[in-house]
C-alpha cells in the first residue's frame, strides 16, 4: 500500500531519467522509443497535479490537463486502490500502427519489451531511493481516451506506480 503523501521533485526526476534513456535494439529506429511515457502525477512537490507526456526532445514534462485526477487514476487501473494513492502513475503508450507495419508481430513484441524494461527501470529507481513501486492492471481503452486528444490511436504497453510505502501500524503487546 501507498502512504497518501508526496514525493519530492527531485525523485521524480530521477525516475524520469532512469525510465527515458533508450533501450538498444535491432528493431528501434534513430535512438527514439516505440513508446510515449504519460503520466498522472498526484503528489510531487513542485509539480501540479495533472495528466503529463514526457518530451523527449525536450527531456521534460508537457502538461496536458491539471487537476486532482486520483479517482480516475485508481478508475483506470482496474479500480485498484493502489493507483489513486500512489505519488505518481507511469503509463507506456505505444503507436502501434507505424510499429507493426514496419517490422510486423515482432514489432508489438518490442514494444512491449522496451515499455516492459522501462518499467523495470521505474522500479529499481524507485527502490533505490527508498521509495515503493509496483506494476498494475489498466482498462487499455480507457487509459488511451484519457489521455486524448494526445494519446489517440495508442496503445497502453505497461504501467507502474510509484510512491511512499505505507507502514502498517504496529502490533500492539
């Protein structure tokens, strides 16, 4: 479970450097991703709540609506608690069309590779600077509609959510 608190900025932007380097393939083409990072920020210190994409070219966060999007988060994440408590929520979305034409069923499976390894990426990030993360379940169509107009016609790959651990209570004697 995730403690319902922030995480620093500085935390998150670590993150988005572990996550955002590329991931060698014979399958990438030009050192770009198959897949867009978007995320629902819901608590970080010095960023707004809302619904981001990663800028690649410009290495940071483009906002894409603000608001408390909590309710939606755990909506989108197959109802799951988790989600609408976490510090922030990781989504890899993937245009799959340009992908399969080019390279066919493989290029699916590459996308879900690299999406996959970036998640992985998310995880140990996190842990190394103390902080929880897990991987969830989503509703593919509903993640994609609200992430649009931006995320139109993709596909979601992964998702991790990362945030504070929430201790349990201690026992009493």
């Amino acid at each position: 479970r995730f403690a319902v608190e922030p995480i620093a900025g500085a935390e998150l932007a670590t993150v988005l450097a572990c996550v955002t380097g590329h991931v060698p393939s014979d399958v990438a083409g030009a050192g770009r991703s198959f897949a867009e990072l978007y995320l629902i920020v819901n608590a970080v210190d010095g960023v707004a709540s809302g619904a981001y994409v990663y800028d690649e070219d410009a290495r940071g966060l483009v906002l894409l609506r603000a608001g408390d999007f909590r309710g939606s988060a755990g909506h989108l994440d197959l109802g799951q608690r988790l989600a609408a408590d976490a510090a922030v929520n990781c989504y890899w979305l993937c245009d799959l069309e340009p992908v399969l034409a080019r390279y066919g069923n493989r290029g699916y499976r590459a996308a879900q590779l690299e999406a996959a390894i970036a998640g992985g990426r998310s995880y140990l990030a996190a842990y190394a600077l103390g902080l929880a993360a897990t991987g969830l379940t989503f509703f593919d169509d509903d993640v994609t509609a609200f992430f649009s107009p931006h995320a139109a016609g993709k596909s979601v790959m992964f998702l991790t959510a990362i945030g504070r651990l929430r201790r349990a209570p201690a026992s009493m004697p």
